[in-house]
C-alpha cells in the first residue's frame, strides 16, 4: 500500500535561502520582458573568432519541433530524431548573422538556412547553438529526459 503525502512543503532554513527562493509577485511577472523573443544569447563558435546570436523559442514553437522530429511507424512504434530536433531549432532561433536572408543565403551558394547550417557549422557548434536556445526558454534538463518526453 503506497503512502500519500498531504503536505510536503520543505523550509529550509534562512542562511541556506538564495535569491531565487522568493515567490513571485505579480509585480515580478510586470517587470519581466513580456516578448520572449527578446531573450538574446550570444554563442562563441572559437574556430571563427566571433559569436552568433540566439533568441528564446516558445512553448508553441518547441512543441511544434518535437511533433515534426517524430516519427511513428505503421506498428505505432514512436521514434524521435533529436538531430532534426536540434537543427530545427538551431536553424529557426539563430537571429545574428540572419541567416534567413536571400542575401546571406546566396552570399554563401545555399538554398536554405538548413543547408547553411549543416554544410557551415559543426556538429559540436550546433549543439551549443541548441544548448543556449533551450537554456534561454529555460530548460535546464538532461537530453535524455527532453527526448523521454518527446516520445509521450
């Protein structure tokens, strides 16, 4: 028989508190940036010198992502891609240099900003593109858990 818990709020005690264990006011919501896609992160690729800018991704957006990542067999077997998952997101959230652009785009000889990024970019930058964008919108998880909860 499991046993229930009907109040489980831990105290910890006031030397142990750190900023970030107030509740949020509704005043903290206000002064928070209402656009989310004025969260900005610059990532350092050191083979080139310089960085690229990143933005956040929204719930809608993510979601998205992952239901274009899955794959579900004729057996109903679910599998997911995280490189398309990564690339969707690297692709869709790199906001400096604009990659989006015919300019840049033709500059360059590529069709897409996905052929740009997978023919210009390391597999290992790209993660990094992909890690900062996730801990922009505020995901601090284990890959293995985000690809766990893809599946579902």
């Amino acid at each position: 028989m499991a046993t229930k818990i009907k109040d489980a709020n831990i105290v910890q005690p006031e030397d142990e508190m750190s900023e970030y264990d107030k509740d949020l006011t509704i005043d903290d919501f206000l002064a928070a940036p209402a656009d989310l896609k004025a969260l900005t992160k610059k990532v350092i690729i050191p083979r080139m010198n310089g960085s690229i800018t990143v933005e956040a991704m929204t719930d809608e957006e993510f979601k998205r992502y992952q239901n274009r990542a899955k794959n579900v067999s004729k057996k109903g077997k679910v599998d997911f891609d995280f490189g398309k998952l990564v690339n969707m997101v690297a692709v869709n959230h790199i906001v400096k240099p604009n990659i989006k652009s015919v300019e840049f785009l033709e500059r360059f000889g590529y069709a897409t900003p996905d052929e740009f990024v997978t023919n210009r970019l390391l597999p290992g930058e790209i993660q990094e593109i992909y890690k900062a964008v996730n801990e922009l919108s505020g995901f601090d998880v284990d890959l293995e858990d985000l690809i766990a909860k893809a599946k579902k």
